[in-house]
C-alpha cells in the first residue's frame, strides 16, 4: 500500500491535466487500496471548493462517498469520516471542523471548543464569541 497525496487525487478526480491525470490513474491502479489520510480529506475538500475548481458542496459530498465506499482506498478510520460527511452533509460548517469533533469524539473528548460562529449549537461542539 502507498499513501496519496492530494495532488495526485485532485488530478484524478478533476482531470485538468492529461498527463499528470493518466499518471495518477495509473498510480492508483497498480497499488489499491491507496491509504489517504484526515489531512489529505481536508486540503481536497478545500481545494476542490477552490476559486479554481469551484466544487458545490453536494459535489463534494457525492465524491467523498463514492471514495468512502471504493475498495481502491485506504482511510485513517473510515467510520470516523463517513460520521463527519454525514454531519457536513446537513451542517453549516465545514467538512474538516466536523472531522475534527468526530475525532475528538473518538478519543474520548466531551466536545470541541472553537471559535468559528458556524459550529453555534451543533451537537459535541462549543461556540465562543
């Protein structure tokens, strides 16, 4: 198993570059299940909401799944980032701060103090002004 970077899954999954995309096909192929880790989920969620990409969030969702459920891939804990999906799914925050309270969760937290207002009455969470 080799572990992915997230420009090798922006090229795959974006295809704005023949080359480097035929490359990462290739890549991905020839080593399934590719391991991506929480920090790679959280840049390709930000970069494909990116100015250059400009992914909608049910996009985004639909990809995240569709990899979630692929046998090609390898995650850091697969039911920690389908928990997170789920909550970004009907959630006003972002992907990587319901994956952050979906770890701390696992790891025994009673909640996740933050400062960002789009966490305000979310379940586990704590919002400070």
């Amino acid at each position: 198993m080799i572990g992915l970077d997230t420009n090798i899954l922006v090229r795959y999954l974006t295809r704005d570059d023949e080359q480097q995309w035929q490359q990462a096909v290739t890549v991905i192929r020839h080593n399934q299940p590719c391991f991506i880790t929480n920090i790679v989920l959280c840049e390709l969620v930000w970069v494909l909401r990116g100015t250059n990409y400009s992914f909608r969030k049910d996009e985004i969702v639909s990809v995240l799944e569709t990899m979630l459920h692929s046998a090609a891939f390898e995650f850091e804990n697969r039911s920690t980032i389908d928990q997170a999906l789920q909550r970004y799914k009907q959630g006003k925050a972002d992907f990587s701060d319901y994956l952050i309270g979906a770890i701390s969760r696992q790891v025994g937290c009673t909640e996740t103090v933050s400062f960002d207002g789009k966490l305000k009455g979310e379940r586990g969470f704590r919002c400070l002004e």
